[in-house]
C-alpha cells in the first residue's frame, strides 16, 4: 500500500497530483527549482524539497536529486506527472533499483513505445491502422527516394526513437530529399543519441484524435476518445470529449484494436493512444506511456478519477472503477491559458461555476518565470453538448482576469468564436488559417 508519494514535476500537474493524494489520504512530497520556491504545490504538499537551479537539467530533470529527496523523505512511490522524466525509461529503472515504485507504465513498455518502429509494428499487429511509410530504419537518400515515389509527396521523415518535434522534416519533391534526409539524422542522433529515422505518409489536413485508456495489466477500461486538433505549431490549445468526426461505428473499432494493443503490452497505469483521422482513414501515430495534460476531458465524460487510479494500479490496491465498464455521457471542453510574457500576475479571479474546473498553480502575487513550459491553467467544462460547452467556455472566459502579464486568453475566445470551428468542420490546420487573416493579432 502506498503511503507517501513524491511527485517528480511542478506547476499545474504537481498541483493535481497532491490534491488527488490528498483525496486518498495519501502524504505527498513535492520537489521544486530555486526559480519555483514560491509554487503553490510547494504551499498545498506536506513537504517540499528543492532539488536545483532553474535550469531543468540541474532540477526536475535531475534523476539523482529526485532519488535523492524521495529517499531522504522516506517516500514509497514517485508520480513522474507529464513531461520531463515521465516516459523515461532510464528513470524508471533507477527508481525500481532504488526500492520505490513508478507510478506508471513498467520499462519494457516505455522502452518498446518510445522506439517508433517497433510501436508501429505492434500496432498494426494489435488491428489498428498505421500511416503508410517504412517499417524499419531508411538508411539512404536513395532509399527515401524510392519510398517516397511509392508513398507519394508529401513525406514526413521522424526520428524513430524520438518526439516532440526533434528530427521531424516534411519533405514535398525530389529536390528536398538530401539535405532533409541529413538534418533529421543530425536531429535524432543530437536529441536522442540515435540518428535513426523512419518515413510516413504526411496527411495535410487531417483530425487529430486520441483514445484514453486505464489499464492494470489484465483489465483495460477504454475512456472514450478527445479530439485535439486545435493546435499552434504541435502544441494543443483546445480538447474535447467526445469528438465530432467520431462516428459509433469508428468509436467501436478504436475500442477493439486499442484495447487489444495494452492488452499486448500487458500495459500497466493510464496511456494514450494518438491518431490522424483524414478522408474517414484513422491512422495510428504514438503512445503517450503517460497521463497527458488534456486528462480532465475524459474524467468528465467517464466520471473516473484518472490520477487516483494510476495510484491505485501501481500500490496493487483494490478498485472497483477497473472491474467496471464506464459508461460515457455528455460534453466536456478543455482550453489551455498560456503566458506570452513573464512577470508577477497582480490579479487572478479563475470562473467559477457549475460543471466548471480549473486547474492552475497560479495565484495572485506569483511569478512567472522564462524557465518552464508557458501554461497557466486548465479551464475545463462538462455540458450536455458541444454547443453548449463552447458558450460555458466563452462565458468562463469572460469571468477569467490575470493581470500583469500577456496571455493567450484573447485568442481562444476568438477560436472559440470561429464559425469552423463552431460548425465541427475544421481540422489541424485551423489556427494556421486563422492567424493569415489580417483581423488576427498574436
């Protein structure tokens, strides 16, 4: 039984993390830089350790300070949150060693999911649909010519142990072929100590949608999917559950083959499943070996606790909920606050409401620092429907004051206000087309 949790991250997720361990009865200890000595999930956890400077390398992703602090504190288990070290499976293997349990998936399953190839090679075996490209490593300009005339342009090269970005080149003619072919070797190898890369078929305007699941190893609850295409440069802006390009009969299918693909992996924790929906093809792209920052939007619609039953699967407790089949109702939308300056915020008033909740770290008086990822908080609603969730978030928006500092407030009114979007029918190209119009301002 788990009695005492450090929680590997900072801002919004340490904050949720706490509250959910404290819902538990559960103590939590919670880590920070010297740049986040002031944080509130310093001010909410039973005790807080500071493990570095602000830099992440020296602090939260300081696999030695993290250990450290969750031994001297005489922690049992450590909640890795979302991003950092998360689906690291070095840290994941220093902490086993180290006597404490990982609130998580198990390093197999980290190591397999984070090689691309080998995720794709899986997936397919599971049912599901995989974007056309290769099913091993392209080793030439010569091979990448010749896969690209099969697949036809455009291609997309990624680097086949890697994410977020690095080592990921679209490629649209012949021409391009060479030079995109040794910046995205030069990319992975830099990044992730691996030049391999692989190529896919790049889909130019397709959905982007995920499936939540929540898995302990022989059950594996399916949590309905999120639709996730409103984003600005890869990175989301607005999710919601369920989608409206997700017909039953597409749901059921992703079901089946997602199930079965954490059943392969004897998958143990909450895990996400990422897809491109283009022209009513659903092609597999990745697993998240992790909870991900949109998790609210499946707790609505499922009424699940996702954070308490990671707990729950890693300290071999008992649960009903995973025994359970959940039945998903209604609306939920989520909008992300970013910060486009730093500072002291002189005033925050969150909206408050019925079937409304904000996850945030930020209060009046706190700083926010150039150090970390720009996100202030989390303004989710639960509707009956998607219209209605639009016009709960706009009215939240409304109530919404952060003074002292730029945020992107203004802009998620104004996608929330566009008639694409609105209407359903847009995709992840949306706020490319939006910020061409000339009334746009960022």
């Amino acid at each position: 039984m788990i009695k005492k949790v450090l929680i590997a991250n900072r801002g919004e997720i340490a904050v949720r993390v706490v509250r959910a361990l404290r819902a538990m009865s559960i103590k939590s200890v919670c880590v920070y830089s010297t740049a986040d000595k002031d944080g509130l999930w310093n001010k909410l956890a039973d005790e807080c350790i500071c493990i570095g400077s602000e830099k992440a390398c020296d602090s939260y992703l300081n696999i030695n300070n993290i250990i450290s602090a969750a031994i001297h504190s005489h922690c049992d288990a450590i909640h890795p949150g979302v991003g950092f070290l998360s689906e690291s499976a070095e840290f994941v293997d220093i902490v086993e060693k180290s006597g404490l349990i990982f609130i998580g998936p198990n390093k197999e399953t980290i190591n397999l999911l984070g090689n691309k190839i080998e995720a794709r090679i899986l997936a397919q075996k599971a049912g599901l649909d995989v974007t056309p490209g290769s099913f091993k490593e392209v080793e030439s300009v010569a091979e990448l010519k010749t896969l690209a005339h099969e697949l036809g342009y455009p291609i997309i090269l990624k680097a086949s142990l890697g994410g977020g970005g690095k080592g990921m080149r679209v490629i649209t003619n012949d021409g391009d072929l060479e030079t995109n072919f040794n910046i995205a070797r030069e990319e992975a190898n830099k990044f992730f100590a691996n030049p391999s890369i692989h190529v896919e078929k790049f889909l130019t305007h397709p959905r982007h949608i995920e499936i939540q699941l929540l898995s302990d190893g022989k059950n594996v609850l399916f949590l309905g999917e999120r639709d996730c295409s409103v984003q600005k440069n890869h990175q989301k802006l607005i999710e919601e559950s369920p989608s409206n390009v997700v017909n039953q009969k597409l749901r059921n299918k992703l079901k089946i083959a997602s199930t079965n693909l954490f059943k392969l992996l004897n998958y143990q924790g909450a895990g996400t499943i990422e897809f491109l929906l283009e022209d009513d093809n659903c092609y597999f792209m990745e697993v998240n070996a992790r909870v991900q920052v949109e998790h609210p939007v499946s707790e609505f619609v499922s009424s699940i606790d996702i954070i308490k039953e990671m707990v729950k699967i890693s300290g071999k407790a008992n649960s009903k909920v995973m025994n359970e089949n959940p039945i998903l109702r209604n609306h939920s939308m989520e909008v992300r606050i970013n910060a486009l300056s730093c500072g002291k915020i002189t005033k925050f008033n969150p909206p408050l409401g019925p079937s409304v909740r904000v996850d945030t770290h930020i209060y009046t008086g706190y700083n926010v620092s150039p150090y970390y990822d720009s996100m202030l908080a989390k303004i989710i609603v639960y509707t009956n429907n998607r219209q209605e969730s639009i016009k709960t978030l706009l009215s939240c928006l409304t109530e919404l004051e952060i003074e002292g500092i730029q945020t992107n407030k203004d802009i998620i009114i104004k996608i929330l206000k566009n008639k694409k979007f609105v209407s359903g029918k847009f995709d992840t190209s949306l706020y490319k087309e939006m910020e061409k119009d000339l009334k746009w301002k960022i």
